[in-house]
C-alpha cells in the first residue's frame, strides 16, 4: 500500500462515495493514506435543510450527522486502497462517541480519523472532529465493506 498521502476534492470524493447532496458531508478529503489513515474536511453551511427545525432561531449541526460526517470521512481509508475503490460501506457500529462542543453554521470541521482494524471486510476507525483546533465530537466507527451490488441484495 502506498505511504503517500493523497489529496481529494469533491468531484474526486463523489467518485468514490455514492452519497450526494443533501446527505454528502464532505467537502475535500485534506490527506488520506490508503489503508492508514484520513484528514477530512467539512463546511457547515447555513443554507442546509436541517437547520430550519433543528432549532429554529439556534440552529445546531445535528450530533448524529456528525457521526455520520466521521463514517463518510474514515471510508476513505478503504476505498483509497488500490482495488477497493468500489466497494460500499455501511455502519455496524459505533463506540464511545462523545459530543464535546456545538456545531454551528459557518464552522468548518476538520475530521482525523486512523484505522484500528481492518480484515475480512471489517473496519473499525477511530476519529476526531475538530473545530478551530478543539475537539467538538470524537469516537470509533464500526463499518462493513462489501461488493456494492452485494450490499443491495443482503
């Protein structure tokens, strides 16, 4: 596997990640090394749906897409591995994840997220999100990659 970093902008990110707006949380993957390791990044705009009812007047970035921008950030680990690039992840877990600080329009998250595992298919990733340097989210990401027709079937 190859040690040098890679850098992805978002018509790149959509080559690989079948998400599409309003449900893409990517903006740019900063760094990734294939099978290592991952830096991602994620603007909270204002203009996104959720914020008209999450809250009305205080909007705050909902914590489980947060979660769900970490699990979009880690798959590039895998999918970057030459020969993985169209294989589909899906969660099957998530571990000690904690929520440190809110989330507001404007903020720009910036993911890390490592592999703890990898075989037979299983992932587990361990992450941080980062606003302004400080930690606003972290915890581990549990997913399954498969074959993308095989993951429709199941």
């Amino acid at each position: 596997m190859p040690d040098k970093p890679l850098r992805l902008n978002k018509e790149q990110i959509k080559k690989l990640l079948p998400h599409r707006d309003p449900f893409l949380f990517v903006d740019e993957i900063v760094e990734v090394i294939p099978g290592k390791s991952v830096v991602g990044k994620k603007i909270v705009r204002e203009d996104e749906p959720f914020f008209k009812g999450h809250f009305p007047g205080m909007p705050v970035f909902p914590g489980v897409l947060m979660v769900e921008t970490m699990a979009q950030v880690s798959a590039f680990i895998i999918l970057t591995i030459p020969g993985m690039e169209n294989l589909f992840g899906l969660f099957t877990g998530i571990e000690k994840f904690r929520f440190r600080k809110v989330v507001k329009p404007g903020d720009i998250l910036i993911v890390k997220s490592h592999v703890i595992s990898y075989r037979h298919g299983l992932a587990k990733s361990e992450g941080k999100i980062f606003v302004n340097d400080k930690v606003v989210a972290e915890g581990i990401i549990d997913a399954i990659f498969t074959d993308k027709r095989k993951a429709m079937e199941e």
